[in-house]
C-alpha cells in the first residue's frame, strides 16, 4: 500500500525557536498534501491544504505566518513551525490522497509528530 | 468545525464482544470513511463507503450508510485486544478535504 513517511516522530524545543517537519510519499506522487493538528483524545483539524508548485491554502484560523508549508516537489512536503510557544505543542500529521488532485478518496498518513515546545 | 459528530466518545468492551460506533453529519456526501488511530500513531484507512451503498464488510468490520437520516455505524465484531484504538468517521467537503468526527476511544479488555 501507499507509504507516507514523516520526520521526526518527536520534537522538543525552546520557545522562539523553529520546527520544521518533513512528510513525504514514498512511492506515490502527491500533488495535494493535507496537514492536521491533534490535541489530546481529541480529533484532527485540518490546518492546511500544500499544494505541489503553488501557495498552500490556509483553514480559517491558523496563521499563514506562523505555520510556513512549502510543497517542493511531487514527494515532500513541509511544515515550519516559526517561533515556537508552548501553545504550538501538538501532535502534527500530514496525509497524502494518492492519486490526481485532491481527490475524496481514501487518505493516507504520516505517523504524526509530536512537538513539544518548553 | 467538525462535519461528524461520534457516539460513543469511548466504549469499553470485553474481548470477543462486536463494538458499535456511530457517526451522524450534516451536509450531503458522496462518500464516508472510517479511520483508525492507534494511540500516538497516524491513521489508517479502514474502510470507505459510497453513497449509494447501504452496507460494506472488511474482514471482521461492518459498516452502514443511512443517508436519509446522515448516519453511518461502524461494527466490529469478535473483538480483540489489537482493536484497541480511536476510530474516526471522515467525510470529504469542499475541495474534496476530509472532515474528521470527534472519534470513539475503543478499549478491548483481554
């Protein structure tokens, strides 16, 4: 089956300080990438849509600024997590549609990760 | 906001009993997904259904659509002590984006 891979699982860092975390498709080509955030026993919110070769797009809510996406090939995304506060701490997962355009088919993740900011 | 909304929030079953989920949602689909997430991991796809299906079986899972009442119920039968996870309807909305339900925590006691 299609392989999502994402890195690193876990991260601690110091406030102010940024984060970048990496998810690619390893035997699929994505052009459409989902990035969620989960707080504990809670579900996932969809942050944002990285799209291959264009801006990504923002739900309602979260700040562009503060989450920079960057689609830099057909195999990998990444989130940035700038100026991190302990607010940012949260489990971060990205997906992948596996097939043309976004597509509402069947998703597959990323084994998340986890950031912690002191 | 959340397209699903989950019932129950958490079930605790002995092993060897079915587990049954529920996931009502607002607006017309023209699928619905179920997930499952092991505690600190990443989801995985279970099963999809389409709209005009009423009924779909995975091995030991049984999902149903009732799209007249914006339902769907997760089923799992035989439980085990692996089937321990969060389960997740989703729906796809505009720009085909999955919208996830508030999920069902699922504890199989062995």
């Amino acid at each position: 089956g299609a392989v999502v891979s994402q890195h690193p699982s876990w991260v601690i860092c110091k406030s102010g300080t940024s984060v970048k975390i990496e998810c690619r498709s390893l035997d699929f080509q994505a052009t459409t990438m989902f990035w969620y955030r989960q707080f504990p026993k809670q579900s996932l919110m969809l942050m944002a849509t990285s799209n291959e070769g264009s801006k990504a797009t923002y739900e309602q809510g979260v700040e562009k600024d503060k989450f920079l996406i960057n689609h830099a090939s057909l195999t990998l995304s990444t989130l940035t997590v700038t100026s991190a506060h302990p607010e940012d701490s949260s489990f971060y997962i990205c997906s992948a549609p596996r097939g043309l355009g976004a597509g509402a088919g069947e998703l597959f993740f990323g084994e998340g990760s986890r950031l912690t900011v002191l | 906001s959340q397209q699903g909304e989950e019932d129950p929030q958490a079930l605790s079953i002995q092993e060897g009993e079915n587990a049954t989920m529920n996931c009502s949602y607002k607006t017309s689909i023209n699928n619905l997904q179920w997930y499952r997430q092991n505690s600190g991991r990443g989801l995985v796809h279970l099963i999809l259904i389409r709209s005009n299906e009423r009924e779909k079986h995975s091995g030991r899972l049984r999902v149903t659509l009732d799209t007249s009442k914006k339902s769907s119920s997760l089923l799992i039968t035989a439980s085990r002590a692996a089937d321990t996870a969060s389960y997740f309807c989703a729906t796809p909305g505009a720009g085909n984006k999955l919208t996830f339900g508030g999920g069902t925590r699922v504890l199989v006691k062995p």
